[in-house]
C-alpha cells in the first residue's frame, strides 16, 4: 500500500509539474522573434541544410523558433550560377509557401546565398516580403578575382575545375542534396564581372555609390544587409588560418576573409564591421567566434525581431 501512495504521489508531481511547464510555454512563450512570414534561410558557396548531424547555420534555427518564429532551412546545388539556384530556391518556397500557409517568406541568404535570394525576388516579388543578405556576394569578391586569373582553358583550370566539382558531389551526397555541381558557373556568378551583370539585371536594393546603401524597399519588400570584417577572430577556430590567406586578395580593403565589406552592402546596411569572418558570420565553426563580439545567434535574434517589428 505504502508503495502504491508513492507512486500516486510521484505521478501527481509528474503531472503538476508537466502542467505547469504547459501553462508557462502557453502563456508565457517569448515571441520575440515571431515574424508576421516565416523565416527561409539560403546558404552559400559549397554549403548545405545539414552535413553529417551539423547545421550549416550553427543553433540559429533553434534559437529562432524558440522564441517564436517559423523557420524553413533550404538546401540549392552548392556549386553553380545564381540564376540556377535562384530557380531551385524558387521551387522550394513555393513548397514553404504550400506547407506554411504563409502567402510570403522573409530570405536571409549568406554570401552566395545572398544574391541567389536577391534573384528570387526580383523575378518572383508575389513571393518575398524582406530579403537580408549577410556577407552577401553583391559587388564580386577579390577572392573569386584571383581564382579567374587562371587561364581559361588551361590544364590548370581544369584541374582545379575538376576538385572543386568533385568535393561539391561529395558535400551534395553527405547532405543529400541531388544537386549536379558547376563550379566555373559558381566562380564566374561570385566574380566582380558576374556580379555587376548580375546586377544589370537585377539591381534591386543594390547601391549606387561605392560604399554607401540601396533603396531600403523595392516593389514592396524590404531590403536589408549585414557583414563582418574580420577575418581572423578566435586562435582556437580552425577556419581563421583559411580566412586568413583568402583576406590577402583584398590587400588594404576591409572584408571577412572572403568579402569587402562595402561590396557586401545592400538596402538598409545594418552594419558590415562585426568582428566576424566569413564562416563566423553563420555560428561556424561549431560556435567558435570573437571573444568580444555580439553572439552571431543573438545578431540573427536581434535582425528576426527587427523584422516583427517592421511588421515583417
């Protein structure tokens, strides 16, 4: 009998204790960043939705649903040209679009993601409500400069064509993509000359000077953009060293290891001097950032929040 009461008494707390838990996250849940859209993420250069158990946007995700709002992570061929990926985006948010019940989404894309999510909007407007682009490759990149100065046609560039193609099939397969891998279409969208076509077609947001900020909204959305420009950051990140070597492209211009910061701005510039490099700038590598630097996550938070209150 004496065993019995115990149970009853320690299911009883159980319950209690699950019910109060229910009535808390009812009630009480944060919404901080529960924006009117749903979030849809868009990574870049040779990135993925997830590769073997690891996010390519580092607990951001979890740290935005926590506090309300609805996220979509979206996976495009890791290694191609903007407008191919801007179509399989396209493709995967009217799917979002479907399942959400949502009649648009709010684009976050990083570096290449960021003017694959510029195209989405620009051909598909009825789709978007803000685009934000974080170290977005949006004037070219030194880097991708100096890679196109090996001659075409060469040996060398089709050796160095076929590595790259090969370790894009080889991410794209880990992550389960079934993307098919066009790594001279991808070097040749990121480079200033691709870039700057680009955005003959596509100039939305984009600024006319050299380092100054775009049209804040264009056929109705909002256009926004942040960046870091840092590129070595934390000695115990295995990234820094690579980011690093990539930063010698850009000699004296400020940049995080991968893109100038003037070059990465777009519509309303948040700001483009975090102390983050290319990879920090996505909570990678697991987490590993500036010691004095603003947690990316809570940078992510912080924009999510900026869009609920912009009534996004």
């Amino acid at each position: 009998m004496k065993f019995l009461k115990s149970m009853a008494l320690i299911l009883a707390v159980t319950f209690a204790s699950q019910s109060q838990a229910w009535f808390w996250d009812s009630w009480f849940q944060s919404t901080y960043t529960k924006t009117k859209y749903p979030i849809v993420f868009a990574h870049g250069l040779l990135g993925f939705d997830e590769l073997l158990g690891v996010e390519y946007w580092y607990k951001i995700p979890a740290a935005l649903r926590k506090d309300g709002a609805k996220v979509y992570v979206t996976q495009v061929s890791n290694t191609n040209f903007t407008e191919v990926r801007g179509e399989q985006l396209i493709a995967q948010i009217e799917n979002i679009i479907a399942v959400s019940g949502a009649n648009k989404v709010n684009l976050i894309g990083h570096s290449h993601g960021g003017p694959t999510i510029r195209y989405v909007a620009s051909v598909r407007p009825d789709l978007v409500a803000s685009v934000t682009t974080v170290a977005g490759v949006n004037k070219g990149s030194n880097t991708a400069d100096f890679l196109r100065q090996i001659p075409e046609g060469s040996a060398l560039e089709g050796l160095a064509l076929s590595i790259v193609n090969a370790f894009s099939s080889v991410l794209d397969f880990l992550s389960g993509g079934g993307y098919t891998p066009d790594a001279l279409g991808a070097l040749t969208s990121l480079s200033t000359e691709g870039a700057l076509a680009f955005n003959a077609q596509h100039p939305q947001g984009v600024p006319t000077t050299a380092c100054g900020e775009g049209d804040y909204v264009v056929n109705g959305i909002r256009y926004y953009s942040w960046s870091g420009g840092s590129p070595v950051t934390n000695v115990l990140d295995i990234s820094d060293t690579a980011m690093g070597l990539t930063a010698l492209t850009f000699g004296s211009e400020k940049n995080d290891g991968l893109v100038g910061s003037c070059d990465s701005r777009l519509g309303q510039v948040i700001r483009d001097d975090y102390r983050m490099n290319h990879l920090d700038e996505v909570n990678q590598v697991l987490g590993i950032h500036h010691l004095f630097e603003t947690d990316p996550v809570t940078t992510y938070r912080n924009h999510a929040n900026r869009l609920k209150k912009a009534g996004l």
